[in-house]
C-alpha cells in the first residue's frame, strides 16, 4: 500500500495564495530565486571543465530551471508548504564527471533507474527508517558545514570590496534592528544594486537569447547504473531528502510529508532524464530561505517556494542572456546577497547541531562538510552524514532510541492519514 502523505490539494490555491501572499514571502521568494539562478553558473563551469559541449550544457541548464520551476510551483502548492525544488549539486558533479567516461545516453538511462528507486523508496514509507538512521543534528550539523562557506563568502569582500561590503551588510543589520517586519534581505538588495549603478557598471554588452529543453531518449548499461545510478539514487534517498526535511522541521513544521518528498525527487528526476537534466529534488538552501522566519507566518510561507517555482519558469527560456547578467555583477554581490539570506538558518542549524544528543557525530558531520573534500567524485554533504551517522553509531549509541523514533514516526504517518494533510 502507498503510504504517500496526502497534501492540502489545489482546489483553492489561487486563493489561499492570495490571502497568503505579502511582502515578506515575496521577498524570500525573490532572493531564493535569484540565489538559485546564481548556482546555474556553477553547473556551467562544471559541464566546462569536464568539456561539455556549449550545446549541451545550455540544454541541461534549460531543462534545469523550467523542469524544477514547473514542480517548484506544484509541490508547495499541494503541500501549502514551502518545498523549493531545484538540482542536486553533487549529482550533477557526478553527472558532469560520468558522462566522458560512458556517454550522454547511458547516463540519462542511469538517472531514469536512480529516479525509479528513489519514487519507490517514497512508495513504500521506507523514508522512516531512513529518516531513524539520519538523526536531525547530524543532519543540521552537515547542513552547518555547507551554509558555513556561505558565511565566509559573504564577510571575504572586506578585503577586496570593502565600501559595498559595509553598506550592504550594513543595510541588513540596521533594517533587522529598526524595522525587523521589514525584509532586511531585500533591503541590502536595493542597495547593492544602487552601488553597481552609480559605480558605473555597464550591462550594454548583455545579450538575450531563447532557448528551450529537447527530449532526449535515455539508454541502458550496467557500468553506467554503478558509475552514476547508484550513487545519484544513494544522494536522493540518503541526502537531499534529509536535508530538506531537517530545514523544514527546524522552521517548526510538524506533518512533513517525507515520503512525499522522496516519490516527488524520483518522479521528477526520471521525467528529467528524458530532457538531458540529472535529477529533480527538494532544494536545500532556497527550502531554507523559503522557510525562514524572514518569510513570514509559518503557514503563509510556501508562497515564497512558489515565487521560486516561477521565477525559475520565466527565466528558463532566456537563461543564456541570464548567464550574462551574473558575468557582470561583480563575484561579491551575489555571495553578500546569498550569505544574509542563510544567516539566519546557520544560526538554527548551528543551534541545532550540538544540543544533547549526537554531539560527537554532528560535529564531525560538520566538520567534514566545511572541508569540501571529494571521495570517489562524491561531494562533502553525503560524507559528512555518512562520517557523522558512523561515529555516533559506534560512540553514542544510546542517543539512536530506535525503538521511540520508530514510534514516534508511525504516530506521525497515523496523524496525516488521520487529517488528510
């Protein structure tokens, strides 16, 4: 039997989005967009390094963003919360490595099979034994580590930007102080951009063109499934999907649909694979922001996600003249920008981590994924849960509880069968 959370449904989105929208989801929602339009840049210079095609690379980036925008609106406006979809960074280094090796079509073939696995993971209700041997500070701990690089990129312009530096971040923390209602983030914002113009920045040389995602038929190899499948099935099952559950519970929400979750990354990554894009899954940084305090009420801010979801939509087809743009502003602009944006939440995932239990294998989840180390062309996050989980389970054993997690999590799935939600 399935045993995937129902949600609130979409007989009446439109207007449960109208009384929920305001200023304060709208702008989270803006500054996750534009976040998650910064982190094409990084798929681009990966497929480069790896000699990509300039074709190629366009039409995975394409795919991307209209792919992850269609569920980005969808997922958060049947769950009414603020589930940001987007792509799984380390799958896509692995995406970028596999291909040379054993081509474009077995690769598609192995994110359709890694796709499967994890839609039948979410079938099943297998996500709560996942979930038991992912304990949430070990999690948050990981989740510390990866938003800590952002910290840091956000305060290294002092050395090379100082004037901007001061005044965005200045903007933010006198805006949080005299106007806390107010979206500091957006604020800081306005500013840098008013710096840019009256600092002369010339944006004449950007160029916008259209392009849109080709079908592609997948193919199938054993050495491409155990390249890549397996371990983009391990990251989708094992990492994205932990990781957008602990932000969402960190941001106090109780009925999160985990299986949900799970089916929802397979079934769009397997619709991805049919369009040259490696996966579609909860997206753990902007699933932040998104779900912040800064976004508002708890129950309005899965409006911020479906801003995201739009944005994403509107940019797909222009993302060639986007991609400009970000070669224009200066590097510090969008790292200050996306540093205010998570402060808070690395001060909850930081909070989080080191409280009773799982002290031990938080902190070296934490410091494992600070170190951006890369095993097996597998990215920090997945081993900062997999170092973290062992040292716990070998050093603090008793801090699982299996027995009152398990429990714990059947009265969940007994409370959502119950309310329909």
């Amino acid at each position: 039997m399935m045993k995937i959370e129902k949600g609130v449904g979409y007989k009446n989105v439109i207007s449960d989005l109208r009384q929920d929208i305001n200023s304060r989801n709208v702008a989270s929602g803006l500054v996750a967009g534009i976040f998650g339009l910064s982190v094409g840049l990084v798929f681009i210079s990966a497929g480069t390094v790896a000699g990509l095609g300039t074709g190629l690379i366009m039409m995975w980036i394409t795919s991307f963003y209209l792919i992850n925008g269609l569920f980005g609106i969808l997922v958060p406006a049947y769950y009414r919360q603020p589930l940001a979809m987007a792509n799984s960074i380390p799958g896509a280094l692995l995406f970028t490595a596999a291909i040379p090796m054993v081509g474009l079509g077995p690769v598609l073939g192995a994110t359709l099979i890694a796709g499967l696995i994890s839609l039948l993971v979410g079938f099943s209700g297998a996500m709560g034994k996942v979930m038991r041997f992912t304990p949430t500070p070990i999690v948050m701990g990981m989740i510390a580590g990866v938003l800590l690089n952002f910290g840091l990129n956000m305060v290294r312009p002092l050395e090379s930007a100082l004037l901007p530096t001061i005044l965005m971040i200045g903007t933010f923390l006198v805006l949080t102080k005299l106007a806390p209602k107010f979206p500091a983030v957006l604020g800081s914002l306005a500013v840098g951009i008013i710096y840019l113009l009256i600092s002369g920045i010339n944006f004449s040389g950007i160029e916008f063109v259209v392009d849109y995602p080709r079908f592609v038929m997948p193919e199938f190899t054993l050495e491409a499934f155990l390249a890549y499948g397996l371990p983009l099935a391990i990251i989708l099952v094992g990492m994205e999907t932990p990781v957008g559950v602990s932000m969402l519970k960190s941001a106090g929400y109780k009925r999160i649909p985990t299986n949900g979750i799970t089916a929802v990354n397979g079934f769009a990554t397997m619709i991805s694979s049919f369009f040259h894009l490696h996966s579609t899954c909860i997206a753990g940084p902007m699933t932040a922001i998104c779900s912040s305090p800064d976004s508002g009420k708890r129950e309005g801010r899965w409006v911020a996600a479906v801003i995201v979801g739009v944005i994403f939509t509107v940019s797909a087809p222009f993302y060639g003249g986007i991609v400009n743009l970000f070669e224009v502003l200066p590097g510090f602009f969008i790292a200050i920008i996306a540093g205010l944006a998570l402060v808070k939440v690395l001060i909850s995932a930081m909070s989080e981590s080191f409280g009773s239990t799982h002290r031990l294998g938080a902190i070296f989840a934490f410091l494992v994924a600070s170190s951006g180390i890369q095993i097996f062309s597998i990215g920090a996050a997945f081993w900062a849960l997999v170092v973290g989980i062992v040292v716990s389970l070998v050093v603090e054993t008793k801090d699982f509880k299996f027995g009152q997690q398990e429990e714990d999590y059947e009265e969940s799935e007994l409370e959502l069968k119950s309310k329909g939600a």
